[in-house]
C-alpha cells in the first residue's frame, strides 16, 4: 500500500513542477530546437528509418507468395476466343500490381520490400561484425601500443587499400552457394579497417586525459577503465562508424549480388540487380522493374550522407553557418 | 622529404603486395578441397570446350607447377618466386593462353576508362567544390548541393544503368554496349577514335557523374574549413583582390585533402568500374575477372587480383611521394 501511495503522489509533484516553470521550455520546444539545429541529422535519419520502416512492415503485411516465380496473373484472351486467368510476366504498373511484375511474374512492390529487409538485415550483420572486430583491435592498439599497436596499423593499412570488391569477388569464386548471413559475416570480417583507425585515434587522445589517469591512480585495471571511462565516450564515434559501416556493407553486397555471386536463394535487392541486368530490364524499357530497387538504395544512401554530415556540423561549427 | 620516408613508404607499398599476395594463396587453400583439381575433372568429364589431351595436359603442368605434393612453406616459397616473375600461370578457360597475356590486353581499356574519368572528376568536383564554398548565393547551395547528394548516392553501376537506359532505349542517340563498333578496323584514324569516345561516354559519364559529388562535397567542407582560417583573414585585411585570396588563398590549401582522397578514392573507382565494364560490356579487368569468374578460371582471378592490387599500391606510393612536395605545411623530417 506505501508503495502505491509513492508512485500516485509523484506525478503530480513532477506535473505541478513542469507546469510552473518549465512546460514551453522542457519538452516541445526542446525537441523542436534539436530538430532545428540539426535538421540535415534528423532529415537524413527520417530517410533512413522509412526505408528500413518499408521494409520491416512491407514485408510482415505482404503475403509472400506475390514475390513467388510466377504470382503475377492476368485476363487473357485463349485461342479458342474464351477468357482465361494466365501468368502475366512484366505486367505495367496498375492497381492490382502496385509496380507490374518482372520477367518471371513476381509482383515487384512485394519483391522489393522482401529484399529490402534481406539486403538491410545482411547490411547490419556486417555492421556488427565489422564494428567489432573494428573497436578491439582498435582498442589493442591504442591502448597498450608498442608491437600490438604497429601490428595494428600496419594490418590495417594495408588492407584499406585493396578494393573490398574485388577482395569479395575472389574470395566468392572459392565458396559454395552463400547465405545472407554468411555474407554479412564476411563483409563484416573483410571491413573493420576504416572503425579501426577511428577509434585508435581517439583511444589514443583520450587515454592521457586526467579523468583516465584518475581512475588509474584509484585501483582501476585496464579493462574496467576502458568499459568505464573510454567506451562512453567513444560511443558517438563508434555509432557513426556503425552507421557508415553497414551502408557500405550494403553497396558492397549490392554490387557482388549484381554480379550474380552473392545469395542466390534469398529475396535481397542485389539479386534483383542481377536479374533486372542478366534479363535485360533495360532494353525491354521495364523502368518499374530496374527503377524501385534503385530508388530505395539511393533514398537510403542520401539519408546516410545528410546523417554524416549532421554530425560533422555537430563537430565543426565552422560548416554549420553556410548550409 | 627525407630518405626515412621514402623508406617507410616503399615498406608499406611492399607490405600491401606481400598482405594481398599472401590473401591470394590463402583463400584457395582454405577450402577442404582442390578447387583446381575439382574443375579440371569437371573438363574432363564434360571435354566438351577443351580437348581431353589438353585436360591431361593441364593437369600436368599444374602439378608440376604448383607441387601440391610438397609440404606447405615450399609451395609458398615457389608461389613467391612465380609471382616475382609476373608468371601467373595459364588461363583455365583460354588453355594455353598466359594470364599475363590476357591481363596486359583487357589493362589499356579500363587504364583508359578509369584513369581519365578519375582525373576528370576529380578537377571539375573539385572546382565546383570550391565554388561551392565560396559562393554566398544560397540558391546554388540548397539546390546544387542536395542534387549532387543524390546523383552520389546512387552507385556507379545503378547509375550507369539508368543512363543506359535514359540514352539507348528512351532516346537511343548512343551505342549500348562494347568498346568501338567490332565491324570497324582497329587502326589510328579520326572514325575509330570517334568511335572509340561515342562507346565510352556512358560508362565515362557514369563514373565521372557518381565521383563528382564526392570530390565536390569535400572540396565544399575543406573550403569552408580554410576560410575560416586566419591567413584568409590576413588577406582580406590586406585588401587584396577577391579573386587572388579565392585561387591562391583558399583553393590551393583546399585542395591539398583532395590529392589524399585521390588515393582513397582509386581503389573505389577500380572496385566500381568491374560492375560498369561488365553492365556496357567493356574490354577492360573488370569483364575479365567478371568472365574468369563464371568460368572458374582460378589463374586468371588471382592474376587480375595480382595485378589491381599492385596498380592501386602503386598509385597510391606515387601520391605519397608528390603529397609533401606539394603541401608547404609539410616537412618530413626523421621522427
């Protein structure tokens, strides 16, 4: 019974409060400033989320079989003169089919919201697989330095310079059929050198500051200081890189997928580039076949650069007067 | 610049070749099975494109070539002595052609296609860039600026595609596909290199309108940067020319990242340019790998691989050995 008592009486205490002092100032308005003073940021985030929101309710709502071989059937006129239902492979857009059907009759609206999600779930495993291995060795290196440290640099110097493509290219002729995941797997493992030198960087100037050197002083070993002290406020830069990383992962599986040596047995936007390519969507002029795929890579990427930027603006007030 | 550095740099060059080399001998392998071997039973069983004589053929000369027999460090000392040779071994697929051979044949396109798209991007992005930064007009900035956003988003390839199909099927003025009309006699007269421009300008235009942004958009940051410093300020107190501070005041320290991004962007645009060979049908590396790949024509992967990776490691030692050249600020001293 106290506790029921407590919980009822402090809403009106915090509801009296805000209204006295702080109601315009605290939660609209502040949100509303935010949003001005970052409107590239929250642009580019709004971009971002609707194609990931596309995906993840398209895909929960539309019922699978429209991206089936074959879903696609229209009235049609037999030899006999009767009318009859028939598969109507690259239908044009109408109210039935929200963007036609491509070569093999899949509805493409449906197509495109299942390898939306497939390309941004593979997209994110990459992420995190890259984010990983990206922030330790990171750590390793700026941490402790000496030997580690030039393992580190050196590793990862060396590795930014050959061209992921083609690096993923090879190592796909020698693998059987891929998953999605295995392949969010490998772009991750092949794609932690950019968070890497980020974060040694700022590992690098943060340890020295005198709040470290406190801990330190206080008993505090090297791994509790660095889940402590260094990982809040390495948070931002490790969000950014997460951000970047799983776009370029994205691109990266798009473009070996268009090649036709990425999954081949799961919807992604990749593999419909290479369909859309190998079953020449373009000279048949099929525009609603190529064209959603690439609308919704390129609202994802525009949303991704306005985020980039937003955070640089954040960083360099410099570039903030002149946008 | 000082000997220290030129060192450092020609260690770090000679380390990415070992890094890749390495990577090349190791991806093979990692597989429980021979993919070689698998293939070549794979001919033998078909011997439809290949004779079987040539097969058996092959087989023998891989066996002897590689020694797979031999315990691993000595497969990889011989790997090493090969390659040093610039001996890749023969195709699979054109058996006996040399994989140098069908490298230095494809490598003249793409060198063309990329080199001068990359250049080209890189000097008008750049000066658009600058413009860019330096223009108080908010017209061009809320509209140029979020255009070149969106033509950088799409990828290369997604581009191309669209301007395939904006320029050959729409309102077809261009060829589609291939480097010059294949009726046409390959000798040095004004038809054939009018010819040879006409098939290049769409996957030129698709390279150079997708890096554009990227060179513009950071030449944009780097000016606005450097026109806060305080030598432009200096500058304009001195009431020199606008004109004089905009040239030799902020576009000359702006671009000093861009020769930078150059090297960073090389890479990407060699990546990018495997997809718009293979979607306009370009004689260049990138159709070949994309040809050796579908025909699991492993010598050929690894050559093309090879052969990249030292193109890329290559330019990128020449960019570090003109960037302190070109940047007063620098002076590299031993450390």
């Amino acid at each position: 019974m106290a506790n029921t008592d407590t919980t009822n009486m402090s809403p009106q205490i915090a509801g009296t409060y805000d209204e006295t002092i702080f109601e315009e100032e605290s939660l609209g308005a502040r949100i509303s400033g935010t949003i001005n003073r970052n409107k590239l940021l929250v642009s580019g985030l709004a971009l971002m989320l609707s194609v990931v929101l596309f995906a993840v309710v398209g895909s929960a709502v539309i019922d699978p079989e429209r991206a089936e071989v074959g879903f696609a059937k229209a009235e049609k006129e037999v030899a006999d003169g009767s009318i009859q239902l028939r598969d109507a492979p690259r239908l044009r857009p109408s109210g039935e089919y929200w963007l036609g059907s491509d070569q093999f009759g899949r509805d493409v609206f449906a197509y495109v919201a299942f390898g939306t999600l497939g390309t941004l779930w593979m997209g994110f495993i990459a992420g995190v697989i890259g984010i990983g291995i990206g922030t330790l060795l990171g750590f390793l290196g700026g941490y402790f330095g000496g030997w580690l440290d030039a393992v580190v640099v050196v590793l990862s110097d060396a590795l930014i310079t050959i061209p992921g493509l083609m690096l993923l290219i090879t190592i796909s002729a020698y693998l059987d059929q891929l998953t999605v995941e295995q392949l969010g797997i490998l772009i991750g493992v092949i794609s932690w050198m950019g968070t890497t030198r980020v974060v040694r960087a700022q590992v690098l100037t943060l340890k020295n500051r005198v709040y470290v050197e406190v801990s330190k002083f206080n008993g505090q070993g090297d791994l509790e200081i660095v889940f402590t002290e260094l990982i809040p406020n390495l948070a931002p830069f490790i969000a950014a890189a997460f951000v970047g990383a799983v776009a370029g992962a994205i691109l990266l599986s798009i473009g070996l997928s268009a090649l036709g040596l990425g999954p081949q047995n799961e919807p992604s936007l990749g593999l419909m580039a290479f369909w859309f390519i190998r079953f020449g969507a373009v000279p048949q002029g099929m525009w609603w076949w190529f064209g959603p795929p690439i609308l919704v890579i390129a609202i994802f990427v525009v949303g991704l650069f306005m985020v980039t930027a937003g955070l640089d603006q954040i960083a360099n007030p410099r570039l903030r007067t002149s946008v | 610049m000082t000997v220290d550095y030129v060192l450092k740099r020609l260690g770090m060059f000679v380390l990415i070749i070992f890094v890749a080399g390495t990577l090349n001998f190791a991806i093979p392998r990692l597989r429980p099975t021979n993919p070689v071997e698998e293939r070549m039973n794979q001919l033998l069983q078909q011997a439809g494109g290949v004779h079987i004589a040539n097969v058996e053929q092959m087989i023998e000369r891989y066996e002897e070539r590689f020694g797979l027999k031999n315990p691993l460090w000595l497969q990889y000392v011989n790997y090493w002595i090969a390659l040093s040779r610039l001996d890749f071994g023969q195709s699979i697929a054109y058996f006996p052609a040399d994989v140098t051979k069908e490298v230095r044949r494809a490598m003249p396109w793409t060198l063309g296609l990329v080199g001068v798209t990359t250049v080209m991007a890189a000097v008008i992005g750049s000066f658009f860039g600058a413009w860019l930064g330096w223009t108080r007009t908010p017209l061009a900035i809320s509209f140029v600026v979020p255009l070149l956003l969106i033509v950088t988003a799409v990828p290369f390839y997604l581009l191309g595609l669209l301007m395939l199909w904006a320029f050959t099927v729409f309102w077809p003025i261009l060829p589609g596909g291939g480097a010059h009309d294949p009726l046409l006699a390959p000798t040095f007269d004004l038809r054939t290199i009018i010819d040879i421009v006409e098939h290049a300008i769409l996957p030129a235009g698709a390279i150079i309108l997708s890096s554009i942004g990227f060179w513009g958009l950071g030449m944009r940051g780097m000016m606005v940067t450097t026109m806060g410093d305080d030598f432009i300020k200096l500058a304009e107190f001195k009431g020199l020319k606008e004109r004089r501070i905009f040239v030799r005041y902020a576009v000359r320290n702006a671009l000093l990242p861009q020769v930078t991004g150059l090297a960073i962007n090389l890479g990407f645009v060699v990546s990018g340019s495997v997809l718009v060979e293979v979607l306009f049908a370009y004689p260049g590396i990138g159709n070949l790998l994309y040809t050796a790949i579908t025909s699991n024509d492993y010598f050929l992967i690894q050559g093309v691989l090879m052969y990249v990776i030292f193109a890329v490691g290559l330019m990128l030692f020449i960019v570090d050995m003109i960037y302190p050249l070109i940047d007063p600020r620098i002076r590299y001293r031993s450390a």
